[in-house]
C-alpha cells in the first residue's frame, strides 16, 4: 500500500471546500428555481462525501487506538 496517500481528513476538508464553491456558484436573481435546486442538491450530495470521509478518518483512529491499547 502506498503511504503517500492523502488521510481522510485532507480528503475531507478538500471536499468540503468543493461544496462551499458548488454552493457560492448558485445563481441568484431571477434563475429558474430547479436550476437552484439542482446545484443545493449537487452541493448537499458533496457535503455528503466530506461526512463519510471525516467517518472514515474516525475509524481509522479509533481503529489504531485499539490496536495499541489507548481505546
């Protein structure tokens, strides 16, 4: 396995920067309400990855801290 590999906390925190700019890219004034919709929803579902990602990097810990004996 390679170690070079970013954590799930970078992982995260990039993705969630990706949702912030899907969501500050939503249009405003006088745009057709599904157009909004659809990018809150596209933001939302990125969101969503940055939650399982942070889930990911929780396990991780939780895992090598029962390994050693810390949890």
């Amino acid at each position: 396995m390679a170690t070079n590999l970013p954590r799930y906390r970078e992982l995260a925190s990039s993705t969630l920067s990706q949702a912030a700019t899907h969501l500050n890219a939503i249009p405003t004034g006088n745009v057709a309400s599904a157009e909004i919709q659809a990018r809150a929803t596209n933001a939302q579902a990125v969101a969503t990855v940055a939650i399982a990602q942070a889930l990911l990097e929780i396990g991780d810990i939780l895992r090598e801290n029962l390994r050693r004996g810390d949890a």
